[in-house]
C-alpha cells in the first residue's frame, strides 16, 4: 500500500482530472450553446430560473411511493467497486467525518425550482478521497433504501464521477437547520446542485464506482442520463 503522502496526492491528481473531465463533456454534449434562463445571475454565473423552470416557497414531495423506515442504530453506507479502500460507514462513522454546509439551489425535472436551500452533511469528494478511486473509476451508481412497490427493485441512479466531486454536490442529513425529513430522503441523501434532483438519491445506502456507465432506474425509464437544467435536459432521446 502507498504511504500517507503518496496516497494523498493520487487522490488529488485523479479528482482534479475528473473535474477537467466535466467541463470538457458539458461543452462538448451542448456544443457551446449559452446556458438557458431567466433572472439575474446567481452565485454560479448562470441565469438563477433554468429554462422551463418555475420558483416555488415550499419543497413538494416526490418518490416511488414508498418511505422506508430507517433506524440509525442499523443504518450503513457502503462504499466499493473500482476504490483501493472500500469503506462500510455506520451513522457515528459519518458524522465523523469532517461536515460541510452550503447554500445551493434544488431543481425538480417536474418544472419547480426551490431557492437558496440551507444544507450540512458531507462533500462527496471527501468520501472518494477516502476511499482513493482506481485510474479505471469514471462514474458512480448509488442506491437508495427505497424500493419499486410490490418489488425489490431499488432505486438507483447514475453520474459520471466527474460531476458527482463538484463541491456542491453533498451527502446531507440537515436542511434548514433541523435533521432531514424522511419523506425528502432523511436520514441522508445526495444533493446534485447543478443537476436535476432525481440525480441525488434519497435514503443513500450505496455509492459504487464504476469503469462503464450504468444507467439507473429513471434513466432506464426515458429520463435523460446527463440532466443539465440549464438546457432543458430532461429526457433521453434515441440513440
């Protein structure tokens, strides 16, 4: 195994290269085409209401109809695939790691908007600096504790691991202050800022990197698989 230094600065090196990445695959899908919106500009430079989107005060309710019960005594977080450290977090184990809060907009692919929404909870990118992604690792699959009705059919979804070491992108237990309802993925789910909503998992169970991309399960459904607010990216159109 690499010693401290070494390990620290792969980590860096891999997570600066897939932030590269990013920027590089938006401009290319989108091929240089201004982000759509209305409104002034917000702390990311871009129009503050995506195109199709409107504001609302309150936070609707969205799932697969199912709200599963979570105790925190059993709950874990499974970390593994293409890592050299595969990690197993109970909830202590989370709370232990070095917290993180952030201000950052919610953008529903049902057309609402919710501004300026209060988070803590811990930056995905501390979790892959833990459990240092191989060269291979270029996107990730996360699963929820929620099933399809009447199945056992989990609620995945996925992102390139590029997009997933944003600094805005969380995994958050508080909103607004207070623990994170359970009808909105409390205990702990995935925020994805700069994305559609359905690309944060509620009730989080599993992060697993991946070589290939591995569609989840709106996605599998006509959702589109890159969901860009700001270019109306909400459905897949055939390949």
């Amino acid at each position: 195994m690499a010693d401290a230094p070494d390990l620290v600065e792969r980590r860096l090196r891999y997570l600066e290269r897939q932030l590269a990445l990013n920027r590089g695959d938006v401009e290319l899908k989108f091929r240089g085409q201004p982000p759509q919106g209305s409104g002034p500009s917000n702390r990311h430079g871009m129009p503050q209401l995506p195109v199709g989107q409107h504001e609302v005060r309150n936070w609707p309710v969205l799932d697969l109809g199912e709200l599963p019960t979570i105790d925190l005594a059993t709950w874990t977080l499974e970390i593994c695939g293409l890592v050299e450290n595969p990690l197993t977090l109970t909830w202590d184990g989370l709370m232990a790691l070095p917290q993180a809060e952030d201000v950052s907009d919610f953008h529903c692919v049902t057309t609402w908007s919710r501004y300026d929404n209060h988070w803590r909870g811990v930056r995905f990118k501390t979790l892959a600096e833990r459990v240092v992604p191989r060269d291979g690792a270029h996107f990730v699959l996360c699963t929820g504790y929620d099933c399809m009705p009447g199945s056992d059919i989990p609620y995945t979804t996925n992102l390139p691991l590029a997009r997933a070491v944003e600094d805005d992108v969380l995994l958050v237990h508080t909103w607004e202050g207070q623990p994170l309802p359970p009808e909105h993925g409390g205990p702990l789910r995935m925020i994805t800022p700069k994305l559609y909503a359905w690309k944060g998992t509620k009730w989080i169970r599993k992060i697993e990197f991946l070589a290939e991309d591995r569609r989840g399960f709106w996605e599998l459904r006509g959702y589109s698989n890159s969901a860009e607010p700001w270019f109306n990216d909400r459905y897949s159109t055939p390949e």
